[in-house]
C-alpha cells in the first residue's frame, strides 16, 4: 500500500509540473547513456541522443557525445566532452555542428535527499552559415541544480531539477538566454541499469521567445 502511494505522488509531482507552463510546442528526447570505468576515479562518458519537435513530429536534432570523467573525491569531479551533431538548420537540411563541454560537478547527500550542482561552460561551432555571425564559435556559461529523493527500499526516485544558460564573452540584450525547469523519476532496474523519465520545460529567449514542453526518455547503463 505505501509503495503504490508513493507512485502515485511521483507521478502527482510530474503532471502538476507538466501543466505549470503554457502549451507552445511540443517534443520527446530519447537517449542512451553509458559509463564505463577506465582507471581508479577516471571514466568514459558516452551519449546518444534523438530530439523532436513539432509536437514530436519532426526530429531536430541527433548527436552523440563522448569524454572522460574524473572524481576529485567523494563530492566532487570534473568531466571534459566533445559532442557532434547533425542539427536541422533553416535550409530544412541537416548540417553538422560541433560542440565542447568542461564540467564541474557537486553532490551532497541531505538525509534521504541528494542535492547536486553542475557548472557547465560550452563552446559551439557551425557549419551551416546564413551570416557572418554565424562562422564565429558561441560560448555559454551553464548552471545546473538537482534535488532528488531517495525512497527508502523503493527503486524510484522523484526529482526536481533546473537550469540556467548564460551567454559568454559577447553582448547580448539578457543575461539569461535559456532556462530549463525539470521533474522526472529515476527507476533503477538494476545494480548496473536504469531508466529516467522526465517532463522539462525550456524556454529560449534567442533569436525570439520560444517555449517547448519536452518528455526525455532515457536509459542509463554502467559497466
């Protein structure tokens, strides 16, 4: 009786957020991701990413990304990727893109709580140009926080999550030019295997206010 009442206030949590924010459009995110330790504290990072929109008519995006991670202790670790991608320009054709991430990351554990932060700085390259601007790198500062609760001897875990991205080493009208507000549960299916489940809401300020509600779909694997 306990475990189905702690279903049904996981999936509570998910639809009132889901019904939080207006209704613009409307994708799903389906990704895989993996870990695999390498040395003591050092690991290998892969992602593979599918993203609609449209209402999940039309795929954006499909990228994969690769890097290494290292745990400085118990609380903290810093992680390097590269990530490439085939993104749908406004030519309605796929054009490569190339990005790069350094990250610093905290946890702390808060009783039956996990509170997590990420910093993130990335830098982007096209290759498809409608201007000038356009063959020039962008840079952005990203700040992530996650609070998830671990259900005592239940293998969901509900979450809270939000993120912030501010732009770099460039005049911009915002401060802020994206931001990302998230709830999902963490199932694990096993010692080694897991599944994610979240409703996000992103809202992009550039070139012109845009908003998606986005399900994302993921599998998470270590060996």
């Amino acid at each position: 009786m306990m475990t189905t009442k702690k279903l049904i206030l996981v999936l509570l949590l998910i639809y009132t957020a889901s019904n939080s924010f207006s209704q613009d459009d409307f994708g799903i995110w389906y990704s895989v991701t993996a870990e695999k330790k390498l040395v003591k504290n050092l690991g290998l990072d892969l992602d593979a990413n599918v993203r609609t929109f449209n209402n999940a008519s039309k795929i954006e995006e499909v990228f994969f990304d690769i890097g290494l991670s290292y745990k400085i202790n118990k609380y903290l670790s810093a992680a390097v990727s590269y990530r490439f991608t085939e993104f749908k320009e406004d030519d309605d054709q796929f054009h490569p893109r190339h990005k790069w991430f350094a990250d610093l990351k905290g946890k702390v554990p808060l009783g039956d709580f996990d509170l997590s932060a990420r910093l993130r700085f990335q830098q982007r390259y096209k290759t498809y140009f409608e201007d000038e601007n356009d063959k020039e790198s962008k840079e952005a500062g990203r700040v992530k926080l996650k609070m998830l609760y671990n259900i005592p001897s239940f293998p969901v875990n509900p979450y809270l999550s939000a993120e912030l991205f501010f732009p770099m080493f460039t005049q911009s009208e915002r401060s802020v030019e994206k931001n990302r507000f998230m709830a999902g549960i963490e199932y694990k299916i096993a010692k080694k295997h897991s599944f994610d489940l979240e409703y996000m809401f992103q809202r992009d300020y550039f070139p012109h206010i845009s908003d998606i509600n986005i399900v994302s779909l993921c599998y998470n694997l270590k060996f």
